[in-house]
C-alpha cells in the first residue's frame, strides 16, 4: 500500500488504477488490504514495482548525475544501493543504469589492471623451466607425479612420486 501511495505522491495524475496495474494489484484487493488496516489486521509488505514504474523525478535525475560526478568510480549498481544508504536517491539499479545511459556517464570508470601474461619462449636451454603436479592411479592407489620440464627443449629435468 505505501508503495501505491509513493507512485502516486511521485506523479499526481496517476489514477489508482493505473498504480495498481503498475504493482500487479487489483483495485478490489488495494480496497480490502485498507479495511484490514483500519481494522489493525494489516502489515504491510513492500512491493517491488514493475518495470513500467514511474520514471525518475527531475530531482533524482539531478541528484542520480551530482552523485556520479563525486563518486566516478562506482559502477551503477553499486551507485544506486550508495544513493540508497546515503539517502540521496532511492532508485532500483536499472533506473540508475537508464539515467546514466541517458547522459552519456557509463563506462567513465578506470580500465582494469592488465591481467597475467605468457612469457616470452625460451630461446635457449635452461632460461625458462616448467613445474607440473598430477595424480596416477597405479595399484589401487593415488600417487603424486611432480615433475620439472626444460621450456626450450622440453626435455624431462626431474621427476619425483613423493
């Protein structure tokens, strides 16, 4: 029920029924809820609108864009649930996403770090060497293979069953 009374406090001119189809509710069961609440039989759940909810007001738009600019690092989910605990603004991720999408603030974060890279191959004997670990099945049992190979040659240095 608060969240019907939200959407409509946001845009005047929703009707309830209008509000109600945005939430999946039906006038009849909105009208029933309120005569149980009268009644002090009612507690309320928070129901999570649609898609189709009601677009951001200019002020959260403004707000969502003077967030952004102080925090260009988060990404905008991170940025919507900030807003939230810092209450700035208090919209679903997706709506944070369709504003910023909107002014051209996506992607604005730092690129990654580069990740691992293959070496370069060896080019003579014994500048690089390889280490591998694996199982065997030998006998009915489970041994360890460790074994150290040449990068140039690939040639067998060492090989141990601990």
């Amino acid at each position: 029920m608060a969240t019907i009374e939200q959407a409509r406090a946001r845009d005047p001119g929703l009707s309830l029924t209008d509000a109600c189809q945005q939430v999946g509710l039906a006038r009849a069961t909105l009208y029933r809820w309120q005569s149980r609440q009268a009644e002090g039989g009612l507690v309320d759940r928070v129901v999570t609108p649609s898609r189709k909810a009601v677009p951001p007001t200019p002020e959260e738009v403004w707000s969502v864009r003077q967030y952004t600019e102080a925090h260009p690092l988060l990404g905008y989910k991170r940025l919507s649930w900030a807003m939230v605990d810092e209450d700035v603004a208090h919209l679903r991720p997706w709506m944070v996403y369709h504003v910023l999408a909107e002014h051209t603030l996506l992607g604005r974060r730092r690129p990654a770090p580069e990740g691992l890279r293959r070496p370069a191959p060896a080019d003579h004997p014994d500048q690089r060497w390889h280490t591998d670990l694996m199982t065997l099945y030998f006998g009915g049992r489970w041994f360890w293979l460790v074994d150290v190979l040449d990068a140039y040659s690939r040639y067998l240095v060492h090989c141990e069953v601990p």
